[in-house]
C-alpha cells in the first residue's frame, strides 16, 4: 500500500477512535476562568473524592458573561457532546431549560443541592416547579459609603441623592449606566423595591404598573441629572464604579461584594473608610428588593455521562466547595447557615446585611426571551438622562413586549 494511503487510514481510524484516553472518564466543566483557583481546586477535590469514578477537567470561558453566553450557545444548539457541566449565570436557566440544552435534576439528587439554600437561589435555579441547576455562588448588591464622609447610611434613595448632593466635592454616587446587564439590575431592582415587576405572574405578558415603574424611572433621571451622578455615568460598569470608588472621589457605591477584598489590597486608605448597608429603599414603607446574581451547575443535554455529571455537580456545589469559593474567591454562598461561620464572617464581615438582602432577592424576568427583554430596558433607558417618566412607563411595555413577541431589537 503507498504510504500516502497508509497515512490516510491511519488519520481515519485515530478519528473514528475513543475521543478519550484508557482511565475514568473526564468531564468537561465550562465555567468563567475564575481568577482565585477556587473552581479548579474544587475540581480536584471532586474527581479525588470520586474515587476514579470521574476527572473534572475546567473549560475556561471569558470573565464577560454575554461572551459565555454567545460561546455556549453556539455549543449547545450544535449538539455538542464535549460539554458536561456548565457554570451558569442565574438568567439563563428558563432559556436553557426551554431549548433542551440542560437537563432537569433528578428528584433524588434535587434534594440534596437545595437543602438548606436560601431560597433566593433556588428560585433562580427553578423553571416552571423544576429544578433545572444547582445553586452554587450567590451575589448580589450592598450601598458601599465612606463612613468618613457620610455616618449613617442613608435608608432611601431620596435622603441618598440629598446627602451626596450636600458633600459637593468626593460625594459622588457610583451606580452601573452603560447599556449593558447592569442597567436592566439597576432598573429591576427599583422598580421591585418600588413594589413592581417587569413581567406579570404568568411571565408571558408585561406587567409594568405605571406608579411603581414611573417612581423606578424618575429615580434614575434625577440620580442622572444630579451634580453628584459620575461623569462618566453613561459607560459605567461595575469594574469602573468599583475603581472610582477606590479612587476616592465618591461616597457612595452600590456594587456586589468583591469591592471589599478589591479595596483592601488595591486602596487601604479607602477601605480603612469603607461602611456597607443594605440597598436603599425607593419607598420608605417597602424594603428594598435586589436582583440577584450568582452561578449555578447545570448538566448539558448532549453529555455523553449524564449520571456521572449531575454526581459531579452535587459535589462541586457541596458546602465544603461554597466555602472554598467565598474564602479564596469572595463568591458568597448560598447555603445560609454558611452565613454564620466565623470563617466566612472574616472573609465577609457584611455577612449578615448580604443574608437578609438575598433573603429579600428579586429574580430578573425567568423568561426563555430573557436576552431580548434586557435589550429592550437597555435600549428604552439609555442614557439615563434623557428618560422621560410619563412618556417611557408605555415605552418601555411596548419594547418588553415586542421583545417577548420576538420581534427584532436588533
């Protein structure tokens, strides 16, 4: 036979061969590249405890989740059996669960990664009285204040602006405007501390109530307009409100809890001055309500080891590894009795503020559409400034729903 054609056979049986060297199978865990190591040694605890059962192998994603989400998508829709676990953001679960790219947890093992999770969690993991992941890391937004410059944290939103306006010079307020995730967080959580809903109880159709989503609209114009709003409001993310505040400039922030290991070693000056509270509240009567954020696991529908995945979940998600990730990470659990371990009280001496906000969490729209959803907030309320509260309350219900009707934002 030419050697050519000896080459050629044996391309094609290396491609027709076992995809995985002799030993116990490996699965594929993709999940943002978390900087601590956290993931990677809970990883290595999970496939050591497994006994040879399995390997866990970490799939890096980008730190920017749209990214994750366009990577995984493209993945998922194709069929593609390289994925076992997934690490995903809250929003995703009903549009994933939806398109049968994951699968619902078994009874038995659902059991045991929501016993004892604060609820706020759970909820984010749950399509339609299912549970589609399991909660793993947590977070959500705290008001962050230089106690040097403000003593008591403001309770509410108005007596905040007052308060920032009459420190002039370093009492800026930091808060996430670009047209980005963090602009639709930002308007959620208003609207619901307002005591409104994007969407109605069904999630099909748009709720919207004028009163409470004219109060969360002319909160964010006068916060936008007010000498203390950042000049650089429009394009804020948290990383950029995070540095502004470690700048010095500012008074107030309102961001998620890794601020607060991030200005101990990047700004001590700052941090010897850094106080947290609870959110703020729109009205006076209602106690704040904040979107929440986190990751969960989920087991892709393609893997080729689905019991071997939802085994390996269970353990990766397991207290030991929430405590991993909250002491290397600052990720904070969502186990709530890890809220009084003095460990984690030093790694988060908020803990008991950042608790009883989870416990309040609103979840962003659980909807298959939700991408769409937070296109068109973004879209309707961006810059800030320009918001109009009586003519953007039936704005922004014809954009939801148009974009739950699917009809082109884009």
């Amino acid at each position: 036979m030419p050697k050519r054609c000896v080459l050629c056979l044996s391309l094609l049986l290396a491609a027709c061969g076992p995809s995985e060297t002799a030993g116990p199978p490996t699965l594929r865990w993709y999940v943002f590249k978390e900087p601590s190591g956290a993931f990677a040694q809970a990883a290595q605890r999970c496939s050591a405890a497994s006994q040879g059962r399995y390997t866990i192998a970490l799939s890096d994603l980008p730190a920017d989740a749209d990214q994750q989400r366009e990577q995984l998508v493209r993945r998922l829709a194709a069929g593609d059996t390289d994925l076992d676990l997934i690490g995903m953001d809250v929003i995703w679960t009903a549009e994933f669960a939806e398109a049968g790219w994951i699968l619902a947890w078994p009874p038995a093992l659902a059991g045991q990664v929501v016993d004892g999770r604060i609820k706020g969690p759970v909820a984010s993991a749950t399509y339609r009285g299912q549970l589609w992941a399991a909660p793993f890391t947590t977070n959500i937004q705290l008001l962050w204040y230089r106690t040097d410059r403000v003593g008591d944290p403001p309770a509410t939103w108005d007596t905040l602006i007052q308060r920032a306006e009459g420190i002039g010079d370093g009492g800026r307020i930091e808060i996430q405007g670009e047209r980005y995730e963090g602009l639709t967080v930002f308007f959620v959580s208003l609207l619901a501390s307002a005591g409104g809903s994007v969407l109605d109880a069904g999630g099909r159709a748009p709720s919207l109530a004028p009163e409470p989503t004219r109060q969360a609209l002319a909160l964010m114009k006068r916060l936008a307009n007010s000498p203390a709003a950042d000049p650089a409001l429009d394009t804020s993310r948290e990383d950029h409100t995070r540095l502004a505040f470690e700048r010095g400039h500012s008074a107030f922030m309102v961001n998620y809890s890794y601020v607060w290991p991030s200005a101990r070693a990047n700004a001590p000056a700052v941090a010897e001055h850094m106080g947290w509270a609870r959110w703020p509240r729109v009205d006076p009567q209602r106690p704040s309500r904040v979107a929440i954020g986190g990751l969960n696991l989920g087991v892709a529908a393609h893997s080729r080891h689905p019991q071997l995945a939802f085994a390996a979940a269970t353990c990766l998600v397991s207290v030991e590894n929430q405590r991993l990730a909250a002491r290397l990470g600052g990720l904070p659990p969502t186990t709530a009795a890890l809220y009084d371990d003095p460990e984690l009280r030093r790694t988060f001496p908020f803990a008991e503020v950042l608790r009883a906000t989870l416990e309040d969490a609103v979840q962003r729209p659980q909807s298959p559409v939700y991408s769409d959803i937070s296109l068109a907030i973004g879209r309707t309320l961006h810059p800030l400034r320009d918001i109009d509260p009586e003519r953007d309350v039936e704005r922004l219900r014809r954009a939801v729903g148009r974009a739950l009707r699917s009809e082109g934002l884009l």
